[in-house]
C-alpha cells in the first residue's frame, strides 16, 4: 500500500520548518499484515472480483476452531494487522465472533465489505466490536457502480452503510478500482468521499487475478492512470496544508511512488532527496514480505493477488512455518533484495523504490513472474532507458484462449 497522504503531510512539514520530519524508529513488526478471505461466498458478482466469488456455500472452510488456532499462531509470529475480507465476510456466521476475538488479542483489525448487507443493526454490531476500519467497495457513481457490481441499488445500499457506520463513529474507507470504464467516475467519487465524511481513499489499480484478469483489457490506459494519481496527489496536497484528516492511499502499482518523486521534483525540488530516501525505505512491493493472504480453505498465499499459487495449508503446517519457507521459488524470489526482475524493471533507476511492482501482473501476461510489469506508467526517459525502447514492451492483451488454457491447467 501507498499512503500518499502521510508522505504529502511530511512534505507540507517540511515547507512549514524548514525540515524534513526525521522517520520514527519503531520495532518493526515480525510478521505481516494479513488479509483474510474467511470466506468465498458472496451476494454479489463484481466484473473485477479476483476471487471469483459466487452466492453459493463452498465447501471445506476453515472453522470457527481452526481460525482461532491460526490467530493464536499469528500472534505469537507478531502479525500486527488482520483484514477480514471475503467474498463477503458478513455472510460469515461467526465473523463478530472473529473479529471480537482478534480485537481482544491486540490486532488491529480490519473488515472488507461491498456494504450492501450493512442495516442499521448491522452497523451497530460493527460499531460495538470495535473494528478499528472498514472499507466499502465503491467503483464510481450509480449507474457505474451498478453497472460493475452486477446489482440494481448497490450503489445506494453501499452508501447508506457508509453513512450509517460514519453515524457511529466507525473509520470508514472507500475502496475504488480503477479501469477504462470506470476512470470518468473518480473526481465526483472523492467530493462524494468528502460529503459523506469519509476517512480514506483507497485507490486500486486493476491487478490480473480472477476476474479482474479476465477484464485485463479493460484497464485504464497510461495516460488515464497517470491523470488519475496527479488528481489524487493534488487533493492528497491540499488536504495536508489545509489539515484536513483525509487519507489517500493507493494499491496494485508501486510505479506510484516513483510518480510521487517526479511530482515533487517539479513542485518541491528542494525536498526531493528527503523523500527519495524515504520512499527507498519503504521499498515497494511488499507482497511475501510485509502482506501475505490466507484463503477461505486455509491455503496461505504471498498476497490476494495470488490465488493460483498456493504456498500451503494451515491445515498442515502453522502459517509461520510457512510464510519463512522459502524451498519455494516464487516466496524466494519475493524475499530477496533487490528482487531478480527482467525487462525494462532490471534496469530501471526507480527499482529500490518500487521494488519490481507487482510480480503477478508479469506472470499473468507472459508466464515469468519476473519479466517487467507491463502495468507500469512510467515512460522510459522517466526510468533512465533508452527513449524509444517502449515499443519492446509487454503488450496487454485482453483475456484470450491462451490465457483460459493456462487458468484451465492450474485447475486441472
Ligand atoms: S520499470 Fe519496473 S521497477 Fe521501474 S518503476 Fe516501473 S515497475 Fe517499477
């Protein structure tokens, strides 16, 4: 994740005292942050879900038991963070029960809902578990968001959540996705942020996994995503001189903190440096490092992106024992600094900032987690590579017979 406001907030200090904020020093947590899909089910079927999510029961979830005996190891492994995310994790019988218990064990904890399910007794109960956030889908205006949840009155369902959540003093983000057909939506959805009252943006660029992969072709376009986050840093800006609590943060393309750097070079050249520093300490991609995923069945993943690859169950071996295994390639190769990527990204001279970005983007459309990722807005002069050199990129192509053969093989 991105969060282009703390590094706008640390920028506008700087301007105000004349020096750049010195980073806290903390005991950086052991473990990572989780998102946990507790289950597949869903009441909707989004154009962009990657977890392919039906309203239909799967079978050979993890238990209310077994999840507690995994919270227990996480714990104990320093996991700072659960996101409890579905499907929708509000059709999970026992998900206050969870979520109850993640509180009273010190995780911050986290719900990620598409809203619709959320009553007025719904909020309440969330309000009295004490979730520390929630995030609401939101992919554009009505008809938009309509549109790609595949549901009439989701937008309106979705909001009246958020409303009532904000009501009862819940944290509350909005959770857009960003691809061609939903790209015109995005300045009316943050003065909608800023009329509901809303805590956060969190914008996501498409990645390639489930049907997000398959509406692949589908997404913004460069120059889209780049007007997209110069209005996100712009308003991110904003907000920091004015003090307004807003946060804006970003998902699924690393290439945005490089992005951040040019956009500072050309209206903060003096703070530069610092945040160049800064933003190398962050690194980039954190997927197998600081995020991991467990699935609705229990099979641990380096992030939610990867689905189709399965670094093993908690049935068979606590997530710790797992997540510090790296016999495999791919958790090996996540783990390692700098990490071993192909293509325009090896020679790149924003790498230490955005780390190789996301790795699943390039496997989706070439097979080689490690080629370049064909995601990346930014042009060759703007990464130190021959000008021209472009035209030998990865090419997305929408989702075709090639692709549906390779999905076919991993389900066989
Ligand atoms: S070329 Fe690769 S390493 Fe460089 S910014 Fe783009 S995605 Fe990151």
């Amino acid at each position: 994740m991105f969060r282009i406001s703390q590094f706008m907030r640390e920028l506008a200090q700087a301007r105000h005292t004349g020096a750049f904020p010195v980073p806290r020093r903390g005991t950086a947590p052991a473990g990572p942050v989780v998102i946990w899909n507790l289950i597949r089910r869903c009441n909707l079927t989004c154009r962009h879900c990657y977890a392919l999510s039906a309203d239909h029961d799967y079978a050979g979830e993890l238990s209310t038991a077994e999840v507690f005996t995994v919270m227990d190891d996480l714990k104990a492994f320093r996991v700072p963070v659960l996101i409890l995310s579905g499907g929708e994790p509000l059709m999970r019988a026992d998900l206050f029960e969870i979520a109850a218990r993640s509180r009273a064990m010190g995780f911050y904890t986290g719900l990620s809902s598409n809203g619709t399910l959320i009553d007025a007794a719904t909020a309440d109960r969330i309000a009295a578990t004490g979730f520390d956030y929630v995030g609401i889908s939101l992919d554009g205006l009505r008809t938009t968001h309509d549109r790609f949840r595949r549901l009439d009155g989701a937008f309106d369902r979705s909001v009246a959540a958020v409303r009532l959540l904000r009501e009862r003093g819940v944290k509350v983000g909005l959770r857009y996705t960003m691809t061609a057909l939903n790209a015109h939506d995005l300045p009316a959805l943050l003065e909608l942020m800023r009329e509901l009252q809303v805590d956060k943006f969190y914008f996501s660029h498409l990645n390639y996994a489930g049907r997000g992969n398959v509406h692949r072709g589908q997404d913004a376009q460069f120059m889209a995503t780049r007007q997209a986050m110069d209005l996100l840093f712009e308003r991110a800006w904003q907000a920091a001189l004015e003090g307004r609590p807003e946060e804006y943060v970003t998902g699924n393309n690393d290439a945005d903190g490089p992005y951040l750097l040019q956009w500072v070079q050309q209206r903060l050249p003096r703070w530069a440096p610092a945040l160049r520093e800064r933003l190398a300490a962050w690194g980039g991609n954190a997927s197998g490092v600081h995020v991991a995923n467990i699935d609705n069945l229990g099979h641990v993943h380096p992030d939610t992106m990867w689905w189709h690859h399965d670094l093993g169950s908690v049935r068979e071996r606590p997530f710790s024992t797992i997540w510090s295994d790296t016999s495999d390639a791919l958790m090996a190769g996540l783990k390692t600094s700098p990490r071993p990527v192909g293509g325009r990204c090896a020679g790149c001279a924003h790498l230490a900032l955005c780390g190789g970005n996301t790795r699943v983007r390039a496997q989706q459309t070439s097979g080689d987690p490690w080629a370049e990722d064909p995601g990346c807005y930014l042009r060759d002069d703007e990464i130190g590579a021959t000008p021209g050199s472009d035209a030998g990129r990865l090419a997305v192509l929408p989702f075709g017979p090639a692709d549906h053969a390779r999905r076919e093989s991993r389900h066989a």
